[in-house]
C-alpha cells in the first residue's frame, strides 16, 4: 500500500473519542506527530464522568460516540478514555466499519517494550484500577501489574492546581503531596509484593499535565509512558504502515486542523480543554446524543 | 389541625432527594430529630453528577427524581441537593403534590436569623456558586452573600481524607490545606469588597463532614450553619406546626425507618452513603429511571 511520496495523499481523517477532556492531551500528542492529518474530537462532557457508570451504560455511550465520529468522515477512531478503552473496546469495534485503538492496550505495548524487570507501576482512576484492565493487558505480555488507584488527581488537575498549568505555590504543593501520598502507597504495597516495578503507565489521559512533577517525585532509573505519546506514536505508526500518512516535510501547513464536539457546556469545554490541549481551542460545536 | 397526645398519630413519610450521598447528611439529621418519622432516600447516582449538567437536564432529573419518591407516598419532599434546589425548585413543585422543601431556602432563612452584620460568607461547589442562588436567597431576606466555590472539598469528603471519617494523617493534612486556601482567598475577597462576615454557611450537603475542622480554622466569633441541620430543624418545625409529628417521647421504637434507593452501583452506595449517614446501610434498591 505504499505509495510513492511525489503523490498528492490525502490527510488522514482521525476521530478521538473521550467522555471529557483528558482526551485532548492524546490529540495533542498526535498533532505534534502529525500535523497534516484532520482530526475530529468528541467529548461526551453531558454524559462524564464514565468511571462511575454500569459497564453496559458506558459501552451505549462509546458506541454512539464512535458512530457519530464515523459519520463525520473518521477514517481511524482513537478511544482517548481509559474507561472506554477498559469496558467497551469490544463493542465499539463490533459497531465500528473502521479500525479502533484504544489507549489500554497502547500503553500496555509502550510498557511491554521498555520494562525490563516485567513489573509495571500504573497510575489511574478508581473505575480503570477496578476494571483491572491494565493488569489483564499487562499479564497477556508477560508482566505484572501494581495497579494503584489515584482518585484526588483528576480533580486536583482539572482544578488547575499543578506547575505545569498556573495555580498558587500552595495549591501546586498540596498536589505535591497528594501524589507522593499516592507514590508512598504504591511503594509500600509493591514491597509487600515483592514487585520491582522499572516502568510506571500513567492511566488516565489527565496526567500527562503532571508529568513534570512525576519525574520529579519518581526514583531517576524509572521510565514513564503516558497513553497521550504512546498512542499518538502507535497511530502514526500504523497510518505510516498502510502508507496514509503524507511525510512529515511535505506538510508545510501546520493549521491546526481539528473540529470540537462536545454535549454539554462549550464555555467548560474551550476553557478547560484549552489547558489540556495546550493550545486555545476557539469554537466548539455542541452536539446531541441523547440520554 | 394540632391533635391530643393519646391519638395514635401515623408517621409522617418523608421522601428525601440528592444527585448522591451528600443529602444523606440531611437525612441524617432529621432522622435524629424525628425518630418516628418514616423515610424514603433517592440518591440519582447514574446520573451524578448534577453540577455540570444545564439547568433542563438538572430539572427533568429532578422532577422524575421527585415523582419517584411520592409515588413511594412520601407526604412531603426534601430536596437535599443544592444544584436541584438552586435550579429545579420550581419544576418539582410545579409537578408534585406534596410540599417541597429546598436546602437553599432553608440556610438563607437561617443565616437571616443568625447574622448581625447580614454579610454571609456561603461554602459550596461551583456549581451552586454558578447559579448564585443563594445570592439571591440572601439579598431576598436584607443580606449580602460572598459564594466561594471550594471544588475540591468533594471529592477529598468522598475519598475520606477527613479527620472526622479516618484518613490517614498526612491525607487529612492535605484537606486542611486546602480547606485553608479556599477560606484565605475567600477573606481576601472579603477584605476587597468590605464584608464583614460573621456567619458561614455550608452550601453543600458534603460539609457537614468538615464541620470540626472548619470550627477549628474559622475565627471563634463565627457561627457554622449547615444545610443539614437547618433543614432538618425546618421540616420538624413544619410537621408540629401542622399537628404531624408524633410527640418525641411517644417514640419508642427507633428502628431506623428508612428505604434506600440509588440509580447505580448499591454496592458504592452503601459503602460511601453509610460514611455520610454516619450509620451502616444494609440495603438499598437499584432502580431505573432512565436516561
């Protein structure tokens, strides 16, 4: 399917998919890594979050969510939610006429590839430690997963109060300690263990934004994978393998190029997404899926 | 209406609602004020939570929510949740045919009676502070309120990083913290608009968990009033002033009389809802109610 690059090819049409606007740090990574291709994002901001909700309620939700990114021209479909990826991959790939990633099993990939001791730290939400959708992924290429829940970070980052994206020093240091609360835990239990975990996922597409803080509070000799870099590099991988992907230098136009959906609230969905994007994002369009 | 002492007087059925557990600290508190009172409790928990969602949404959910409970023959309804009594007080009454009682309405009426200086400082999530609902209620009854919105209050009440509700030490550490950011810029803001508060109003049904480290970090002149106890003190008040309630001493029975019902997840229910009842949960129906 490769073709020769004196072709006019035409950019890539990407539908991401997330309940809300942790999504936006994976689309970020995928603009960085291919600025020629269309992006399509939908946050289901009316229906967040999905952590708490039945499996079957989450995978009616995906489903529909999967469909209307198909409907507007998605030629590949990026689940950009942990909870999406954990309890409805399966089905949105049963509804889907187009191929589907999810961020699970991109991360359990980039994990796979650079632990050397097979033990792996990941960092998530209560619902994906639940799901222990990451221990299966993990298992199923030879690892060990310590899946330490960390439920204060999601709105400790939505909330702005990290280095990275402004806030107080007070509020900064209190995120501080909450994550080496969390870390303080997760060592302890992997030493009950016996873990010698080498490689911590972070699990949830929100922390990317504390990823500064991470290397920071982490140990030097662990590696982090976050789903936003592992997807986007899998992605790009994948088009450039079935020749879709136009060469990096031939894209002289670095507009962004990527439509907004949302459900509910646009003035939430372009304040806080813009953080998370790390770009202003300047017009939203408000869609209705019902429920 | 008022009936002698030696009538067998039936239980007054009080229906309560909340998006979740929080209204369970009202209900706690009228059920020691009522023992003989018998309770109906509807946490919307698939639908949680209300705060994002556009006030039609929040009214629809409400009102299905409300026509629940009377249809389980709750005589009167308590609307033990500040985003559906600051946007949906009107729908419910317009559609039930029992009286309702919000929580907001309630404080206001309170703080009326306790402020001298009539500047409120109000506590609550910024959704409630959004609508500024209890603004309004305030400036209705000669008062200025200063709304804070304090959102991460929730969630470390939900993950129990109290002192009140165990916790490790530095886990409750962080909840003074942040407590003390949110109260240090609400007294700046203070200071910046000429407000002399002398009352503090807890504008979430979560605080009343908070209250002994608020009474704690709060200057002494200041007096604490929460949604829980002033409603609570209110609905009794009606109930005697309508010869409803069976005199205290004629209760003998304090079985707690009280049905549980949740849209999603009992088991969550009775885990997170026993911490704000303050008492085990041993039951609680899962209905539908759509959406």
């Amino acid at each position: 399917m490769n073709q020769p690059d004196n072709v006019t090819q035409p950019a890539p049409r990407i539908g991401v998919f997330d309940s809300g606007f942790g999504g936006l740090t994976v689309l970020r990574a995928l603009l960085a890594r291919m600025p020629a291709a269309e992006f399509f994002y939908l946050g289901d901001t009316a229906r967040l979050p999905y952590g708490s909700k039945s499996p079957a309620t989450v995978a009616r939700y995906a489903v529909e969510s999967a469909q209307m990114l198909e409907s507007c021209g998605a030629e590949h479909l990026v689940i950009a939610c942990n909870t999406a990826s954990a309890l409805a991959l399966d089905a949105i790939r049963a509804a889907a006429h187009i191929p589907v990633l999810g961020v699970i099993e991109t991360g359990a990939d980039s994990a796979a590839a650079a632990s050397v001791t097979r033990d792996v730290l990941v960092l998530a939400t209560a619902a994906t430690v639940a799901s222990h959708a990451y221990a299966r992924a993990c298992a199923e290429r030879g690892m060990r997963a310590l899946e330490k829940a960390c439920p204060l970070l999601v709105p400790l980052i939505e909330e702005g109060w990290t280095e990275t994206i402004g806030g107080t020093d007070a509020a900064a240091a209190v995120t501080r300690q909450v994550l080496c609360i969390y870390l303080e835990e997760a060592f302890a239990e992997a030493e009950a263990r016996a873990c010698s975990f080498d490689t911590v996922l972070l699990g949830c597409t929100h922390y990317p934004l504390l990823r500064p803080l991470l290397t920071r509070e982490l140990p030097q000799r662990m590696t982090i994978l976050d789903s936003a870099e592992t997807t986007a590099r899998r992605v790009r991988r994948d088009l450039e393998a079935n020749g879709m992907l136009p060469p990096i230098d031939a894209t002289n136009d670095r507009v962004l190029r990527c439509r907004f959906f949302g459900t509910d609230s646009v003035e939430k969905f372009r304040t806080l997404g813009s953080r998370f994007l790390g770009q202003p994002i300047d017009h939203v369009d408000q869609i209705d899926l019902g429920g």
